[in-house]
C-alpha cells in the first residue's frame, strides 16, 4: 500500500509556502492516507508544477503522485510499479 503520512504532508506544505505557492495539501481519508486533495489558499497555480514538487519531495519515500479523473485529486503510487 502507498500510503502519505501527516508528517509527509506537513513537510509538502512547507515546502508549497517556502516556494510561494498558495495551494495545501491534505489527506483523503485519515492520518495516513493513499489519497490526497490539493486547496487553493490564494492565487492561482499551474497543478502541473504543484505535482512536480510534491513528487520531488516523494521520490526519497519512493512514491509519486498523479491527477486522478477527479479535479485537485491526486493518487499515491509506488515508483516501484511503474509501468516501463
């Protein structure tokens, strides 16, 4: 299971705010989670950019994340599934 932990999203929130980026991230579901929503807190931003960090930020866990069909969703996968 590729599950984001609260201190993982408090870490990819801090480095949203340190870059300007007025967006936050947050769980789906519980304290752990394998789903995650994007907030817009102000001006907007390119997703594509918010998922480039958040996955920079996830590749030392050995996760990544990727838009779902729903809007400001995103899904948690294993870097170590990937299709080649």
């Amino acid at each position: 299971m590729c599950v984001v932990d609260f201190g993982m999203i408090v870490e990819i929130n801090k480095v949203l705010k340190e870059k300007g980026i007025e967006y936050s991230i947050h769980s789906i579901g519980g304290c752990a989670s394998c789903g995650l929503a994007l907030k817009q807190e102000g001006k907007k931003c390119n997703v594509d950019v918010i998922i480039d960090i958040m996955n920079d930020h996830l590749k030392k866990y050995w996760l990544k994340v990727r838009s779902s069909h729903e809007e400001g969703i995103f899904i948690v996968e294993s870097q170590f599934h990937q299709n080649k």
